[in-house]
C-alpha cells in the first residue's frame, strides 16, 4: 500500500488550485425544487465542498489508494454534478453508472462509512448545517449498493 506523503498531498492541494473554479460558470439559472441545492451553496458552495472531499481524501491512507491512478480533474467535474443534480440544481450527471465506476475496487463497507465520514468533515469545513449535510447524505445514501463489495 502507497502511504500519502507530504509531497503526494501537496500534489492534491496544487491539482485543486490549478483546476480553478471553471465549473462555476456551467450552471446558471436554478429550477423549482432546488432548496436543497441552495442551502449548499449553489455551484459555488458545491465546488468548495467538492474540494474539500478532495483534499481529505488526500489526507487519509487508506481510502487515497484507491484514488492512486484517478484522474482527479474529472473525478471532481463529475461529483460536483452528481450532487447539483441530486440536490436540484439545473445539472445533469454526466459521469459513469456508480457500478461501472466502482467496479473492482472492493470497496468495503467500513470504507464507504468512512468516505462518508470524509464527504462529513468537508461540509463540516465548508460551514453547512448538520440537518442540511444529512439531507444531501440521504440523497446519495441509495448508491451504497452500487459501490461496496463491487
Ligand atoms: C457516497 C458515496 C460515493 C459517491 C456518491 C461516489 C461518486 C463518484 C463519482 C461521481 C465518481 C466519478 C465517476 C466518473 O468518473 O464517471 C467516482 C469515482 C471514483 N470513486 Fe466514488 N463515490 C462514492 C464512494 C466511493 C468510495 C467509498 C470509494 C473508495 C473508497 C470511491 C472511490 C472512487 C474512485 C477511486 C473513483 C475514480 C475512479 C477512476 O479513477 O476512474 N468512491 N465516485
């Protein structure tokens, strides 16, 4: 197993600034049923809790080695869409099926509880309230099936 080195990390923290804020312009005008989308912060809000994911992800050792050969700059596109969609704002998911994607990753269930603790503490860093974290939580909660023991 690769153990995250401060250069590693550091590599994740400079992908991130590199990448910019580009996706911020892709989804302007929200639809009805976007509260959700709203109390996240919009594009704007969703793109800070996406990097934030990033980074804590980086800094755990177990859960980063499944990430060792990921091109993180689409892995951060397609989560931010996931969850504007999910949440409702005027995005559509464009990514893989979560079964296609965590397809021999073997991901375990403590893995999933803990990446969910990670996606946690980025809302928790990003200032959004807990009964608003456990809404968008229950919203992806349904692809539990789809990613563990995969
Ligand atoms: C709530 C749970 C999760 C959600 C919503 C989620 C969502 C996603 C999304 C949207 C992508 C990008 C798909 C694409 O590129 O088309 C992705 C990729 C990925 N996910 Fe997850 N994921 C979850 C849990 C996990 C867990 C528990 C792990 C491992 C511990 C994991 C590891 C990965 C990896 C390594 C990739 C990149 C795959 C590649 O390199 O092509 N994910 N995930």
């Amino acid at each position: 197993m690769k153990i995250m080195t401060s250069s590693t990390s550091a590599t994740f923290t400079a992908a991130l600034i590199l990448m910019g804020n580009f996706f911020l312009s892709a989804c302007q005008t929200a639809p009805a049923g976007d509260a959700l989308y709203q109390e996240l912060g919009g594009m704007e809000g969703i793109t800070e809790i996406t990097d934030n994911f990033i980074y804590e992800i980086g800094f755990d050792e177990n859960i980063v080695r499944h990430f060792q050969e990921t091109n993180l700059e689409r892995f951060r596109e397609k989560f931010i869409e996931q969850v504007c969609e999910v949440s409702g704002g005027p995005c559509s998911y464009s990514g893989d099926s979560m079964v296609e994607v965590h397809t021999n990753m073997n991901v375990t269930e403590a893995e999933f509880n803990r990446t969910v603790d990670l996606l946690v503490a980025a809302m928790n860093r990003s200032g959004i309230p807990h009964p608003v974290q456990n809404q968008l939580l229950a919203r992806l909660a349904p692809t539990r099936p789809d990613i563990i023991y995969k």
